[in-house]
C-alpha cells in the first residue's frame, strides 16, 4: 500500500536527517525547506513575502507525488492537529497510509543548540529561540483520530 510518513517533531529534532535514511530507501522527501534553499540558489532563503508561494509550491508538490503512487516523508514539524489536517486529508484522497512518526520532544536548548549546527544561515539563536517556544506552544500529540493509520514513537 501506498505510504506517507508525516515527521512531528520541533526545529532540531532530527527529521531531516531522518528523512535522508527514508529517501535511501525510494521514498520521496516533501520540504518547504528544501524549496527554500532552492529559492536561495542553494542557500537558505526565508522571507516572508515568499513564503506563502513556498507553501503552494510545497502543497502542488505533495499532490503531485500523492498522484503518482510513491511512497513519501513529509519533513515538516506536524506539531499540531491544524498543521497536519490538510496533508493527512490530501493522503487519504490518494488512498495512502498515513504514519506518524514521533520524535522525542527534546529541550528547548537541546533543540536550539542543535539547529545552530546548521543554522540554515540564521545564526541568531534569538530567532531560533522564538520558533521553538512556538511550535513548542501548539505542540499536540499525533492521535488515530486525526485519521493517521499508525503512530509511531522513535526513540
């Protein structure tokens, strides 16, 4: 059967480095922040004016690949309920399976610590800080509920 893998977990968690170990094995790796870097010409590029096109281009992208029938990660931080509806809803329409892979909810300062290894060339801890504290804030453990077939806690 068909399979999305939705990665939940706060910026420094390691899903993309996760999703580098699924791309090995033929899955198709869905990221706004691999169209940022592609915004940027190979550096990373947030900026507000763009992002709502990075968000279309992300979504035209998951349905793409949603109608060809591969197996797909969706690398994004998933923290809540509303931010995993549209994907999970988008699955579903194609008849894939949904996973939830859960990454251990670590620290603030452990996060952070660890996204300023690659800071994707925002080297201000300051910022990093507030994204965390706001994912952290809607932070919403994955249920069946939502309509993901299988949850999964990595370890």
């Amino acid at each position: 059967m068909k399979e999305i893998i939705l990665l939940v977990g706060n910026i420094g968690n390691g899903k993309s480095t996760l999703a580098k170990q699924y791309a090995k094995d033929g899955y198709i790796i869905i990221s706004r922040d691999a169209l940022r870097y592609m915004v940027g010409g190979g550096d990373y590029k947030f900026d507000l004016k763009v992002e709502p096109f990075i968000k279309k281009s992300a979504v035209a992208t998951l349905k793409a690949f949603l109608k060809s029938g591969y197996n797909l990660v969706y690398d994004e931080v998933n923290v809540s309920k509303r931010l995993r509806c549209p994907t999970i809803q988008a699955a579903k329409q194609f008849g894939y399976k949904v996973n939830a892979l859960v990454l251990p909810r670590l620290s603030q300062k452990k996060s952070v610590d660890r996204r300023m290894k690659n800071p994707h060339g925002q080297f201000d801890r300051n910022i990093w800080n507030t994204v965390w504290e706001r994912f952290d804030s809607i932070y919403e453990e994955p249920t069946l509920k939502e309509g993901i077939d299988k949850i999964i806690k990595a370890r």
